[in-house]
C-alpha cells in the first residue's frame, strides 16, 4: 500500500500502481468526470500515471490553471490532427501552449487562410465528438531518432530535449506526434476553441531557415469562457492605444525612425502632466533629480559590467576614434554623479531619481506600438544607503508606487520577488543578503507576493509590481533592485561613523517603468477618456451660435487664468454636431452656452460618455474641477 497526501492534508491509502485517474474516482464521482491530469509530488503527469510510491497528489481540472494550460496543449494536437487530415503533405514542427491559447508551427507550402480556418474548427469538432483517448508510448532516444529518421524537425526536437527517454502521444484514427505531455484524458475532454490567427514563423527564429506557417488557437473550459474572452478581445481593439493616439493626434511612428515615438503636441500635454505629478511626488519623498548623458565612453559599460550582460542589446559609435555606447540604463551615470565628490554617512539615505533616455535594441518584429520600442524615458532613481537602511528605504519606495499607482487609477496589482539569474554578477553571500532584504521588507508590509526563481537583473535580486488595468490585463511597471556589486565596481565609498571608508548599498527603482509603455497603458485602461487633471483638453466650449462667441471668448480666458485647458469650438455646425464631435475626441467637459447663460453667467455641463447636461454657474463648475484636479478624482459626476 502507499500513502497518497492530498491538497487538504488528508491521506489516503490505495495500492502501489493505482493511477491519479483512480484516485479521482475514488474520492468523487464529480472530480473524477472534471479530471484533467494530475500533479504527483510538485509534477504534471497524466491521469493515467500509476504511484508507486507515498506521494502529494493533487487533481486538476479545467478550474485550474495547469489544467487548462493541459487542455490547451491537448487542442493544439488536436488542432494538428486536423491540419494534417486536411493537408496530408503538412508536416508539424511544434506546438506550445501561450498566454489564453496555443499555437502550432507547420511546415506547408499551401497557405493557411483565414477563409481555412472554419474547416480546420469543423474537423476539431469531429475529433473532440470522437472522444479518442490520449495514449502515452515512451521510447528510448535511439529507438525515436530511428522511428523519426526522415523527420527533420522531430529529429532535431529529440535531439534538443533532455533525458533518455522520449514519448510520444496517439490518439484518434492513427495520429500521433512527439511530446512529452502530459495531456487530458480523451479528445472529449477538450473545452470550447476557436483558431484565433496565422503568422509566418521562421523555424528557431532563424531567418536563414524556411518560413514557417504558425495557427494559433485558444481554448477555455466552456463556450461560455471563450465568449467572454472573444468579448474581451474585441473590447481590447477598441481601446488599442495606436487607433486612439492616432484618433486624438497624440503620438506617431514614421519610417524615418522605426522603434522611436514621435509625441504630437496633445501627447506632450498627457507626458508633461505625468512628468509633473512625478516630480511632485519625487520632492515629498525626499529625492533629488539629475540627468545623466546620453552616450558614454565604452570603458563605462564595461566597468559596470553591461558590456558582458547586454550588449547584444545596445548601440554603438565612435567619437574621435574612440568607442561609445548609447546608454541602454541610467545606472552607471548615476554612479559617477555619485562619485564626483566625498560623502558621508550622515547625508544617507542619498535618494537621486532621473527621468533617463534610454535605447535598447529591439528586433523589428516584436515592436508594438508604445508597448514595445527602443527609446523609451526611463523613471530611475537611485538610492544610495547603508546596509541597515536597506528596509526602511525598500518600504519607502513600496509606499510612494502605491501612492503612484493609485492617482493613476491602478489599484489591483500583485508582487513578484525575483531571484538569482543563471547570468549574474557579485558572490553567493551577496546574493543571500540581498534576497533576505527584500522578503523582509515584504514581510513587514504584510504583502502577498510570489517568487519568481531566476529572473532577478544580473547584478541583483528584485520586486516587481504588476497591476491590472480595467480589462484585467496584467502590466509589470515598477520595480526594486537591491544591488551590492556595481558600488564595489565603480569604487564608491562614503565615510562612516568610525572614520573609515565603506562601500554605500545601491538600491535601483523604478515606479511607472518606461514613459512611453505606461502611457500606452494609461490610454488602453481609461480607453482614451482621460481622467480630467491628465486629459489633453479639459474642456470645450460650444456657442450655440456665433452670437454667443464674445461670451465663450471671455469664458476660456477665465478657465486659461484657472489653468484649465479649454478650447472653443465656433464653427458653423449646429450644437448637435459639435457635441458629437467633442464626444468623439474624448474631451471631459462640454460647456454648451447660449444667450440665457451669458446673461447669467453659469455654462450647460455635459460630460464624457453621457447625455445628460446640468446648468451651473461658472464659478461653480470652475470649484468642481479645481477640486477634481487636485484630488486627481477620475469620476466627471458632480
């Protein structure tokens, strides 16, 4: 008998060989017909896997995300069965699952269309209907290089994998393919799918290699869960923050510099008012701002250790026959301001922030509007402090995020804690104490977070915040890095209490991330209808005709002394186009304004996104949104 721990701490007992599948039919019929696969001591494995000895279990179903990455793996085999019944010549590279799907890559000289798409859906639905099971048959290598000799690209996937041991999975009428699994049950255990789109896709990312043709698809658990995610797509396009910096004239891309946002006058009023609330914040907590050059000699990044780490992402020149690089992190700068003078344990913590101009390297096919370029502002700052204000400071900069986060309207995020890279700088002690530094400021917060094991900056462990927008997409924006290696790198001391000189602990920080990403995501969340102290245009007013323009004249002169930013539109179009139209350009407030209100002097109000209007005095609504503004309030309601 073996002892099989279950996810609530019970234990049951059942013979040696009993499968996961069995288990489940032993603990309920119910968990038994929702089993997908298994967790057997922390691995993924099939239902259909026997325990031979005392083991966790845990059962997963379609509620679980394991389960469903399990499900979504299943239809890309089923998606490729399909593929190669209908074009028997197609021959499968490799399908993993993504974010909400899964993809194959297929070599096939036929093109997949769009037009293709719903006899390949036709096809999955036989397939599912048939509820075949999945069927697991494990090799040894030699015996897979041999069943897959004319296969190129299965051969080249046996010979990449680890272990002595390959299997492979059939299910239906003879398909079978290479993987290491595991997979649900049966075909019929597959949930609601849709094909989502084709792209070209060079094997490996090799552009000297034949291009391939990748299909992705999306799984959910039920028609239900893939109607609200296809919703939720379509929601998402409307808010793509490309049609809407193009709609409202706020930024662009040209041909003449690929990867660099070009910001439009209306853009750089929604910069400039997110530059001037950080500054502000920045002050009240303590910190000093600097700029640092763009391009810096070779040797520098060397020296800090970027040269070994980055390269492949920066770029370079040549100054007077000598070579520089332009800087693709504001660090190192940072570190030589530093070091530009004595200092002394007294002025610590040193807290120095830079909006910094940064450049990395981007491949032209992952650039994505502001999302992903290769300029960007960097929000930096730098705190320079002693080992025994490393806490202190940490749950400082937690709190101004927070802070940050909240003004901007974000206030569902979590917190990952990431460890030591593969790839990294600085001893294993270190490391250690670093790690420790950040959990217990964590700790003493009381935050929740999760370990990200590996994905710590190379010269540092970290925290991340991610937060979520209104569509509960996931944003990783700030970020703590506590970094003892660059100060011992570039020689920076500071004088302690007895006399002697000691090497300061750097503390790397960013709140909103790139400028330009967090501005392609603040327009996205709000959908373009900026909360009213960041909107590019505050307020419009509309004369119902030009007899009331003297009036709308004197009213924008007010509203600019206010510093409110107001335009007037006194165009020939009737009130109702003109509402219309300042609806569709996303303005907060629009002041509709006739002979009855310049006689009383007060405005008709209507708001963003409603039809209803509401007459006050001007000096009335001009107290509203004074208010609004200061208290950064999103809601236009009076």
């Amino acid at each position: 008998m073996v002892k099989i721990t279950l996810p609530d701490g019970s234990i049951r007992e059942t013979a040696e060989g009993t499968t996961a599948g069995q288990i489940a039919e032993i603990i309920g019929a119910g968990l038994a017909k929702a089993a997908l696969a298994a967790k057997i001591n922390g691995q993924l494995q099939d239902l259909s896997t026997p325990i031979n000895s005392d083991s966790e279990l845990s059962i997963l179903t379609s509620r679980d995300d394991e389960g469903l990455e399990v499900m979504r793996h299943s239809c890309a085999h089923i998606m490729a069965e399909a593929i190669c019944s209908i074009w028997p010549e197609a021959k499968l590279v490799y399908g993993p699952t993504v974010e909400d799907g899964f993809y194959y890559d297929i070599d096939l000289d036929e093109t997949i269309r769009p037009d293709d798409f719903e006899k390949i859906e036709k096809k999955m639905a036989e397939i599912i209907k048939s509820d075949s099971p999945f069927v697991r048959v494990e090799l040894g290598r030699d015996e897979a290089l041999a069943k897959l000799a004319d296969d190129k690209y299965k051969t080249d996937n046996i010979n990449r994998a680890n272990g002595d041991v390959m299997s492979f999975y059939s299910h239906g009428d003879g398909f079978e393919d290479l993987c290491r699994g595991p997979h649900i049950p049966s075909t019929g255990k597959c949930g609601a799918f849709k094909i989502m789109s084709v792209a070209g896709a060079y094997w490996h990312g090799d552009p000297t290699q034949k291009m391939l043709q990748r299909v992705y698809g999306t799984c959910w658990a039920n028609k239900k869960a893939l109607d609200e995610y296809l919703n939720f797509l379509e929601e998402a396009k409307k808010r793509d923050h490309r049609v809407i910096g193009k709609q409202l004239d706020l930024f662009s891309f040209q041909d003449e510099g690929p990867g660099f946002a070009f910001m439009h006058a209306k853009g750089m009023v929604l910069w400039n008012g997110i530059v001037d609330y950080w500054r502000s914040v920045h002050r009240r907590y303590g910190y000093n701002e600097i700029k640092t050059p763009i391009i810096l000699n070779e040797k520098l990044w060397h020296q800090s250790g970027h040269w070994d780490n980055y390269k492949e992402n920066m770029y370079f020149s040549e100054i007077d026959g000598t070579g520089y690089a332009i800087k693709p992190m504001n660090c190192p700068g940072g570190c030589l301001v530093y070091k530009n003078r004595r200092h002394s344990y007294r002025e610590f913590p040193l807290r120095v922030a830079e909006l910094g101009l940064v450049h990395r390297h981007e491949a032209s096919g992952v650039m994505h509007g502001l999302f992903r370029v290769r300029q960007f502002t960097q929000d930096d700052a730098h705190i320079f402090c002693t080992p025994d204000q490393i806490e202190a400071e940490i749950i400082g900069v937690i709190d101004l995020i927070f802070e940050m986060y909240k003004a901007f309207g974000f206030e569902d995020f979590h917190i990952e804690l990431s460890t030591q890279p593969e790839k990294h700088i600085g001893s294993q002690q270190i490391w250690d104490t670093a790690t420790k530094a950040l959990e217990n400021a964590l700790k003493h917060k009381e935050i929740d977070y999760q370990v990200n094991p590996g994905d710590g900056a190379f010269y540092g462990p970290k925290i991340d915040f991610h937060i979520k927008d209104c569509l509960k997409r996931s944003w990783q924006l700030g970020t703590i890095q506590l970094d003892f290696s660059m100060p011992e790198r570039f020689g920076l001391v500071y004088t302690d209490k007895d006399n002697t000189e000691k090497t300061p602990v750097m503390i790397h920080r960013a709140a909103l991330g790139a400028f330009e990403r967090f501005l392609g995501i603040l327009i996205e969340h709000y959908g373009g209808n900026m909360p009213l102290w960041l909107a590019p245009e505050q307020v419009r007013i509309l004369p119902i005709s030009e007899k009331t323009n003297d009036y709308a004249e004197k009213l924008k002169s007010r509203f600019f002394e206010a510093s409110l930013r107001c335009e007037i539109d006194d165009s020939d179009e009737k009130i109702g186009a003109k509402i219309a139209k300042a609806h569709s350009e996303k303005v907060p407030y629009m002041l509709v304004v006739g002979p009855k209100e310049a006689e009383s002097d007060s405005v008709n109000v209507r708001m963003q996104g409603s039809k209803d209007s509401k007459t006050i005095t001007t000096d009335e609504f001009l107290k509203i949104t004074e208010k609004k503004i200061a208290d950064k309030d999103s809601d236009l309601v009076f």
